[in-house]
C-alpha cells in the first residue's frame, strides 16, 4: 500500500506536465511566468517524493525551497 501515494505524485506530475503543454500553446501574457512556477511545482514534488527528501533535515528542504525561489525568480525577472 505504499506505492499509492507515488502513483499519486505520478498522475499529479502528469497533469501538471499537460497544464504546462496548454499554458505554453496558449496566447497569454504570462504563459512563461506560470509556466516556471509549474516546473517549480514539478521539481518539488520528484525532490520530495521519488528524491526521499521529505525524510532529510529540515535544513535541506529549508535550502531546496530557497534555492529554487531564487532562481525561479531570477529567471523571471530576465
């Protein structure tokens, strides 16, 4: 019964992979905004859940979740 919660995070990183597909071939103004802040929901869910680190120190997530803040919005900024 412990494969359920990957399956989830699977299905979930799937729709998420589809939203991003619409968003990119969508005619918005931020469609590269929403699109990062996605991949950024992505890269959360495979550190955290096919990475193990929701078992590290609360350091690491703590850096994780800093770093990726930053270079999210670095990016978006540029």
């Amino acid at each position: 019964m412990k494969q359920k919660p990957f399956l989830y995070i699977l299905l979930l990183l799937i729709a998420l992979t589809a939203l991003t597909a619409v968003v990119a071939n969508s005619h918005l103004e931020n469609a590269t905004t929403i699109s990062m802040v996605l991949a950024a929901f992505k890269f959360l869910a495979v550190a955290f859940y096919f990475m193990e680190l929701r078992h590290a120190n609360i350091f690491w997530k703590a850096l994780l979740v800093v770093f990726l803040t930053i270079f999210i919005g670095l990016l978006i900024i540029i």
